[in-house]
C-alpha cells in the first residue's frame, strides 16, 4: 500500500483548498467580465433561465484556460506566504527539509493539473468554443422582447417603426397609433393612422396582430413611369380611411438554435488531429495555387509574343522555354512609338495602361485568396500551439507562485492578490502581444505564441533559485548597497547590541586584531603614498589582492568586536569604512591592455580623472581607520586599566 509521507500530506492539505478557493474567484470574475461584454446581446429578448444557464456554463469552460493559471499563482502564493508568515517554513528549512523537498509533492500535483489541462484543451475547449459560439449566434438571432413603449419610435420590428401616444396599463389598449411600413421595396413607406388598437400574437409567435380601430391608410402606388417623375405624372397615392382594420406583421418571437456543426468546422471546434489535417489541406491549397500562377505567369507572353511552348509529356503538360528571337539591330522602342502619329500613339499607350490595370486587378484578386487561405492557416496554428501553452503556463505560475511567497512571506489575500494580478496583467499582455504578431505574419507563430512562456521562464527559475538560497531579493538595503558600489559611493555600517552572545570579546585579542590591522593598512599607505602617473595607473593601478585582504581583515575585525557588551566600543566599530573593490581601483591586468588604453587618450584621460579621484577616497578611508584603530585601542586599554584597577582594589580590601 502507497503510504504518503505526513509532509507531503500536510502540504497537499494545505494547497488544494486555496487553489479550489482561487479557481473558484478567478473564474466568477471572468464570467462577470464576460456577462458585462455580452449583457446587451442577451437582455430584452425573453430567454429562458435554462437557456443562460447553458450559455454560462460553456462560457466557464472556455474561460478555464485564463482561470486556471492565475489560480495556481494565487494558490501558490497564499500558502508559501501563510507558511513563511507563521514561520512554518523556517521549521522545516531548520529540520534540514530544503525548499524543493517541500515543493514536490505540489510540483507533482501541478504536473498532473499540466496533464489535464491538455486533454482538456484538446477535448473538452473544441466542443464547448463550438457550443458557446452556436448558443449565443442563435440569441443574437432571437428577436426581441415586445414591448412597445409610449411617446417614442419602436424600431425592433423588422421592417417596421410603430409610434404609440399612451398605453392603458388594465386594458393593453393603444392609444394614437403610427406605423411606418418599410418593409417594401417603395421610396416612400406605407403609412397607417390609428386612434386606438390592440396588439396580440398568433399561436404559433410567428405573426404579430394589430387590429386598429377608427383610422387611415396611405400608400404610394407605383406605375410604370420613372420615379424622377413629377407629382401627377406617372405616380399614384391611395388614401383608405377604416372604422376595424386587422394588420397582420411578421414577427417571430420563437428561440431557433443554430447547428453547432458549423463552429465544429471552425478552428475553434477542432482538436490537434483536425487541425493538423486542415493545415495540410490548406497548405496543399496554397502551393497548388502559386503553382497554378507561376505556370499562367510564365506561358503568357511579352509584348504579345509567346514565351513558353506547352510540350505534351505522357498524361501531363510542361512549359518549354522558347529560343530567344535574335535580331540583327537592336529595337529602340522610344523612336518606334514616336514615329507612330498622334492619334495612334495614344491608342497604344491607353491600351498599354488598361492591359497593366486589369493585370495588377487580376493577380491582386488572386492574392485576396491566398491572404484569406494563409490566415485561415495561422489561425488553426495558432489554436494548436495554444493546446500546449496552458500545460506550460500552469508550470511557470507555480514556480513563480511558491518561491515568491516563501521569498516574501505574506499570507491571506492582500499582498499575494496583488502581486498576482500585476503577474497576470504582464503575462495577458505579451500573450496578447504574441497573439497578434502572428496572426498578422509578423512573427512565426511559434515565436507570437510562446512569448509570454519565454518572458515568465526566466523569472520562474530566478525566484526559485534565490527562494532556495534564502537570497534577500526584496530587500532595500542589498540593492542600495549595490548601487552605491556601484556608483562608488559610501557606505555605513550598522552594528546593534547582542542580547546572546555565544563567543565573547578577549580584549587581548581584540588589540592583537587592531594592531596588525593598523600596520596593514600603513603599508598599503606608504605603498602609495603618491598619485600614480597616467600610464603607471592605466598599465598597474592599485595592488587588488591586497586590497581585498585588506578588506577582508576590515570586515573581520568588525565582526569580532560585534561581539562586545560594550556600547562605546560598538559605536567605535562602526566608524571602519567599509573597503569597495572597485573597477577604477586596477583597471586590467594586462600591461598591452593599460598601455592601449593610455594611448587612447579621449578614453583613458577620463577614466584616469575618475580613478584617480576614487584611489584618493581610499587612501581617505584607511587614514580614517588608523585613526578608529587609535580610538578603539584607546577604548580597550581604558576597559583594561579599569578592571585591573577593580580587581586590585578587591583584593585589597579582602
């Protein structure tokens, strides 16, 4: 029996309800994004709570590939921020458990969400895209909810506008009837003049009936004659004035559902094997009709002579290129077409032009239809490659998600639902970007459809990375310690008194550490106690290794007397500079290199001024040192002399 560890069943108890919790938020908020884009296709026209229910239902299926990974990062987040907040994962990491042993049984779990997202991509989104586009084409269809309202044109009938005065809310009485019929070919409409009517509907919400009461009717009826003609000339008008007149208007208020075959035969409704097929038939389609237009292209002929000769071979043709026509004195063509008089002259050049313009129209028409052809492609390559995308996407997201919140340890929904949505909104926008690149042909395809993959990889792998070398990377003060290293620009220490300490502060040592400090840093000085020259600077420089053991002997002597329960003398320590190796400080290592560099004057003159200038900082700095090694050394003494005096003073009164 599989028995799995207490570890990965805590992990897994922790991770599943939040991602369940997440995927059900992202996916309503989506579908409310959804119900705002559609809400006027869908509101008015009487449907069925079934009917939305079954649109909603396909529309959640479509939307499962934008869900499912914003869930995952927000999942992912939630529970590595809950842990580091409650200090949970410290535990573990201080038990010897690293970062990925915590993360595989999810990273399994995620692994088998990947699995399924491409079967789900590849079966379920073919046949719900078909089914939700079908649905709601056929509700686009769907006619309107009647309800005519007062003191306004009603235009929601087909080829008909009604204007009604009053309604009577008890009776449904109408009251100052006006129709307009359009629904004829006629210039001007038929036009129907009631006081009052009624309105129902047929058995079968095909017909609508309007029996009006006291009115009349005026239609314009049309003869032979030309509609340009005048008032009286050739035009009739018919005036009909009725005390019960019944109109009959088609209206049909039945909800007809389309085929759903129709979108399955759209690249939307296909999976990998469909696609694949028609981008063969597509391809094939293509190449036959460029082969097809290079043959007319290469057999029509030049200036009216054939250039190609058909030669029969077994059951298909080929095209032969004939011999060229060799003439004994070249043709000017200009003092042929001058000889020609005027009239004639013109005639060649008009039909010269007319011929160019119904070619160019001839192969643009052509090229519509291989435009068209080479979309249609795109898209179902487009579709396939975004089978895959979804699998990889939810991988991404779960190492962005799990280091980022171990690196950050937040838990609840504040921090991580921002961080999440700033991660969605960078990965929607270059998945967009990508989109469109290659439907348009100006990426291939595979490059448009994986960018948001190959922009969120990297960091993916540098979270996890920094996430499992404990690394501080939203930490203030390592980035403004990098960049003033990298400006060249001070920095302080800070040391703070230990409420344990475990190794404690000989001040013997401690002035033994002082004291060779000191002497080390007077060598360097009377090293270079001058300014270097230009080439001696470019071509040498300052000595680098031992300037970093210089630095190295700083830093240690500093952590050593961190250990001190004396405050005065932790105040002290923090005055030692904290030595930079700076690239000004021993420009290259190779003598061709310096001397290049000085011959080439307008580069080395300025950074000759700037090293220059950080070398004398230096040489500032460690004459600041001397002076903190003085001060320390002063303090210790101090503490030593006391305490002697103390014990001596015990003594003698023992």
């Amino acid at each position: 029996m599989l028995k799995i560890k207490r570890l990965y069943m805590f992990m897994l108890k922790t991770y599943l309800p939040l991602f369940v919790m997440t995927f059900c938020i992202c996916l309503f908020i989506l579908m409310m994004q959804f119900l705002w884009k559609y809400v006027d296709e869908l509101v008015g026209k009487g449907l069925g709570v079934d009917l939305i229910a079954e649109l909603f239902f396909y529309a959640a299926l479509t939307l499962v590939p934008l869900a499912l990974p914003l869930s995952i990062l927000l999942a992912s987040l939630m529970t590595f921020g809950n842990l580091g907040e409650h200090f949970e994962l410290t535990a573990m990491k201080s038990s010897g458990i690293s970062l990925l042993k915590v993360m595989k049984p999810l990273t399994v779990f995620i692994a088998l969400v990947s699995v399924g997202a491409f079967f789900f991509q590849n079966y379920v989104q073919p046949q719900s895209q078909a089914k939700m586009w079908t649905l709601l084409f056929s509700m686009r269809q769907k006619s309107p909810t009647l309800d005519i309202p007062e003191g306004a044109i009603y235009s929601q009938i087909p080829g008909y506008n009604l204007y009604v005065k009053q309604k009577d809310p008890n009776t449904d009485k109408l009251y100052g009837i006006l129709i307009y019929d359009v629904s004829t070919s006629s210039t001007y409409p038929r036009i129907v003049v009631a006081d009052s009517g009624s309105l129902s509907m047929n058995k079968a919400k095909t017909h609508l009936i309007l029996n009006l009461d006291h009115g009349n009717w005026y239609e314009e009826m049309i003869t032979g004659a030309s509609m340009s003609d005048e008032l009286g000339s050739g035009q009739m008008y018919r005036r009909e004035s009725f005390k019960k007149k019944e109109v009959i208007i088609p209206y049909n208020d039945n909800f007809t559902r389309m085929e759903d075959e129709t979108m399955r035969q759209q690249y939307i409704g296909k999976d990998i094997g469909e696609l694949r097929t028609t981008i063969d038939s597509i391809n094939n389609r293509i190449d036959s009709m460029g082969d097809l237009y290079s043959r007319e292209m290469l057999a029509s002929s030049t200036v009216g002579v054939p250039t190609r000769n058909i030669d029969p071979k077994g059951s298909s043709t080929r095209m032969v290129l004939k011999k060229p026509v060799s003439l004994k004195t070249p043709v000017d063509f200009d003092s042929v077409l001058t000889s020609l008089p005027q009239v004639s002259r013109q005639m060649v050049l008009t039909e010269a032009i007319s011929h160019l313009k119904m070619k160019k129209q001839e192969y643009e028409f052509r090229s519509y239809s291989m435009e068209d052809d080479s979309l249609n492609k795109r898209r179902h390559e487009i579709e396939m490659q975004k089978k895959f995308t979804l699998s990889l996407a939810c991988l991404i997201f779960f190492f962005i998600g799990a280091p980022l919140g171990a690196i950050i340890r937040k838990g609840g929904l504040g921090t991580p639902i921002v961080i999440s949505v700033l991660m969605f909104i960078v990965y929607y926008i270059f998945d967009n970007m990508g989109y469109k690149l290659a439907r348009d042909d100006r990426w291939p395809v595979w490059q448009g459809i994986w960018l948001s993959s190959a922009v969120l990889l990297p960091l993916g792998i540098f979270l996890t990375k920094k996430a499992i070398d404990d690394s501080a990377v939203f930490n203030p003060d390592a980035y403004r310690n990098f960049f003033r290293r990298l400006l060249g620009l001070h920095q302080t220490r800070h040391l703070a008194l230990k409420e344990v300490v475990i190794e404690e502060v000989d001040q013997h040592v401690a002035l033994a550490k002082i004291e060779h400090l000191k002497q080390h840093c007077e060598a360097f000085l009377s090293r270079y106690d001058a300014r270097q020259s230009y080439l001696t600077y470019l071509q040498l420089g300052y000595d680098k290794d031992m300037l970093r053991d210089l630095s190295q002997e700083i830093d240690d002597t500093v952590d050593y007397l961190s250990n001190s329960r004396n405050q005065l003398l932790l105040n002290k320590a923090m005055d030692f500079p904290i030595v930079r190796q700076l690239l000004t400080y021993h420009v290259t290592n190779y003598k061709q290199v310096g001397t290049a560099l000085a011959i080439l004057f307008p580069v080395g003159l300025p950074l000759y001024l700037v090293g220059t200038r950080h070398q004398s900082n230096l040489k500032k700095e460690l004459k600041s040192a001397l002076h903190v090694c003085d001060e320390i050394t002063n303090i210790i003494t101090q503490d030593i002399n006391e305490t002697q005096e103390t014990r001596l003073q015990e003594n003698t009164t023992s």
